[in-house]
C-alpha cells in the first residue's frame, strides 16, 4: 500500500508539474482555449501548481509516518481544486470548451484525492491491526492429556 500510495502521489505531482508549467509559460495560450480572458491569473494559477509539484514530490519520498500524515492535507487540497473547478464552471468563467477541459482535469484530481486517501486509510488500518494483534498476550500451551 505505502508504494502504491508513492506512486499516486508521484503521477499526482508529474501532472501539477506538466499543467502547471503550461500554464505558467504559455498562460495566453492556455487561456484561449478556456476563455478566460485571464491570462496572467492562468499563469499564477500555473505557478501554484508547479510549488504544489515540488512539494508532492518530496513528500512522496519521505517516511511512512509522516507519508501517512502530509497525504490527507495533500487530497484536502485536491479536493479543494475540485470544489473551486465546480465552482468556476458554474459562474461561467469559460467557454464550452474550456469548461469541458476543466472538468476533465478536476475529475482526474478528484480522483488523486480519492485514491490517496483510500490508500491512506487502508495504511492505518493495517498498522492499527497489527498493533492490535501484536498486543494480543500469548495464550499458554496446554497439554495433549
């Protein structure tokens, strides 16, 4: 589960990294397909996600307790990627098209979020169980007679 979980967050973060390095070098470019009008907010947007890369990918590398623990604030800020996406599609900040891209990508993070929390609850599930079996006192033997 703990490299599964590495891998999502890593994919997670090679994504960010790819759109967010789009957005931040060719923020007119990107803006004409979702019709924003807003080209420098892409292109702030776009350097946001290339933090939120770095700071995935590193996380992705560190000890399981701590793995563990920056992966739900990690999905929080997926799912609040989602909510904003949702948001922004119904105030009508792009055009069809660009509306159809946005929500492309934020059912692709919703689904980062969904996974790595999955395989964060299924982690400490484990561990709680194996704590709990390992506390478990040994029964004494008793005898065939």
């Amino acid at each position: 589960m703990e490299q599964q979980l590495r891998a999502v967050l890593r994919i997670n973060a090679a994504t960010s990294a790819l759109g967010g390095l789009a957005a931040a070098v060719a923020p007119d470019t990107l803006d004409r397909l979702l019709d924003t009008g807003q080209p420098t907010a892409v292109r702030v947007v776009g350097a946001g996600l290339v933090s939120f890369a770095a700071w995935v990918f590193v996380v992705a590398r560190w000890p399981a307790h701590r793995l563990r623990h920056e992966t739900v604030s990690i999905s929080a800020g997926d799912a609040a990627w989602v909510v904003a996406s949702v948001g922004t599609i119904a105030l009508g900040w792009y055009s069809p098209g660009g509306a159809i891209v946005v929500a492309a990508v934020a059912a692709m993070v919703g689904s980062f979020a969904y996974r790595q929390a999955r395989l964060v609850r299924r982690m400490v599930d484990a561990r709680d169980h194996s704590t709990v079996t390992s506390a478990e006192p040994e029964r004494p033997k008793t005898s065939g007679a």
